[in-house]
C-alpha cells in the first residue's frame, strides 16, 4: 500500500498560496472531447491537466464537497478522491476505512449503515468554518465533480472485504451513462479493475503503481488495464516514454513542492497531481 499523504498537511503557507480562482482549462486545452483524456494519450496538448487529490484538500477537508467545489473554482481538470462500502451496501467517499480521523465517528464503515454516517461531522476536524460537511455518497461526489472535471474514484478494496462491491459501482454508473466518459476507477489491485470491466468493458481504469509503473507493463495487458497512475517519486523520463510508446496515459502523484511539480513536467505526463490545485494551476500559467 502507498504511503499517507505525501507531505501536504504541515503546509499551511501551500493553502495561502493556493487560493488562484480561475476556471477549468478543459475548453482551453481541447481536454474537453469525447475522449477520455486519462485515457487517451494526446501528444498535441499543451500541458497536463490539473488533478485535485481528494479534493484541494490542502484547503478544505479532503474528500468532501467543500473539497470537491474549491478544487474546482481553482482550476482543476479532475478530482480524485476515495470510495468505501458500507454495511447495507452503500458506496461512500472517504480515504480511511476508519471513521476516527476525519470524522467525529468511530470505528469501521464497512460496520456502518449509510444512515448513521450521515449524522456524522466531516469537516470539523479540519477547521470550525468546515462543521457540518457530510461523508459523501459516491453519487453525491459525481454529481458535483463530473459537470465540470474527470473524476478519478479510487477502489480501496475490492469484493473481498466489501461483498460484491464492483457490481455496485458498476450498477451506480449504470444508472447515470452520462458520468461514464467523465470517471476513471483507479486501484492498487488490478483484478478489481478487471473485474469492473467485466461487468461493464466502458468504464475506464488506472492502475496505481508505488513501484517503478514499467514494471507493471505485463500485470496492465493481462488485467486490461487502459492507463498508469505512477508515485510521482518512482517516475523516470525514460519510464513516462516507455509507457506512452506502449499506449498509455501517464498521471503521476502527489507533489505538493513546487520543485518537485517542476521535476515531474519536464517528464511530460498526462496530468499532475497535488492536494493543492491552485498551486499546479499557477505554476503552469507561469511556463
Ligand atoms: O491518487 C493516488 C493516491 O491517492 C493514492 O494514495 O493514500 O492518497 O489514496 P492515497
Ligand atoms: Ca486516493
């Protein structure tokens, strides 16, 4: 499993400089078509898009709505954030499996009905001006993010610990075709990707790698995997390269310091990544 979050949470001053309100480049860079732009690897574009983890949850508590909607007023092309199952089935947005860190519940949701998390506070932790934020329903995140920007669902387990849970998120994007082009479900494990595709082949996936991303180029065809979700520390020119002449699109994460944002664009990824969207937006206006 991949580290916590890299190195964003003691970065007050990141918030202070994160505060850009522009609109979402998706127009301006014809990131904006038909295509998937995680998935569809576009040489021509000028610069990558602007993903949004968990939100800019450098600003506003990570995986919520006021995370969703400040991501994009700065600016950004996509936001990524966490799903979990609950204990009548229910699909909700958070990182941890536990209640205790962002919330003022405790123990496990899969233990939770959806009801009873949504008595709880998901904002408070982070700052008084936040009480009252709810636990989103996968639902609830889509229908804020995907009329403006791509979604990026990450699947923290798969069936295994959360009973049937691909058919779930599938019979979710069943319900809704028109959030389909704009989501892409991403996981550290590809069988549950191979699986979501078995149930339904247009829902688009990423793989999440925490080792170099080449080395995962044989585990991707097996498991039909369409694009590379590489720790931004692990990536190499060479591997940015090899993984677009293989066809893929390359979206590196998380950097949060502006030298390291600058390290990973001269590496000429799809899209970059920060709990600080404003700031990637900034840096890219500055090129
Ligand atoms: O976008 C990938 C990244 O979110 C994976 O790590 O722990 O923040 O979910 P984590
Ligand atoms: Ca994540």
């Amino acid at each position: 499993m991949p580290a916590q979050r890299s190195n964003g949470e003691a970065l007050s001053m990141m918030s202070f400089l994160d505060c850009t309100v522009i609109v979402p480049n998706l127009q301006r860079q014809g990131h904006m078509t038909s295509e998937n732009g995680f998935i569809i690897h576009r040489p021509e574009r000028l610069e990558p898009m602007v993903v949004a983890h968990r939100g800019a949850s450098g600003s506003a508590p990570e995986n919520t709505a006021a995370s969703f909607s400040l991501a994009l007023e700065r600016g950004a092309d996509a936001v990524e954030f966490d799903i979990h199952q609950t204990a009548d089935g229910r699909l909700v947005v958070m990182h941890d499996e536990t209640l205790e860190r962002t919330t003022d519940g405790t123990g496990l949701i899969v233990e939770k009905k959806f009801g009873e998390l949504q008595t709880l506070d998901a904002g408070a932790w982070y700052g008084p001006g936040f009480a009252g934020e709810r636990i989103p329903s996968l639902e609830e995140a889509l229908s804020i993010i995907t009329p403006r920007a791509y979604a990026l669902v990450e699947i923290k387990h798969g069936g295994d610990i959360y009973p049937e849970t691909e058919g779930r998120i599938a019979a979710v994007m069943a319900a809704h075709p028109e959030w389909k082009g704009r989501a892409v479900f991403i996981a550290f494990d590809p069988g549950i990707l191979q699986k979501l595709r078995e149930i339904d082949s247009g829902l688009n996936t990423g793989l999440l790698t925490a080792d170099p991303p080449e080395e995962y180029l044989d585990v991707a065809e097996e498991f039909g995997i369409q694009s590379f979700f590489p720790r931004w520390e692990k990536l190499k020119d060479e591997s940015v390269k090899l993984l677009h002449g293989s066809g893929y699109t390359v979206h590196p994460w998380v950097m949060d310091r502006e030298e390291d944002v600058k390290k990973v664009l001269a590496m000429k990824p799809d899209s970059i990544s920060s709990n600080y969207p404003g700031m990637l937006r900034r840096l890219l206006r500055q090129d």
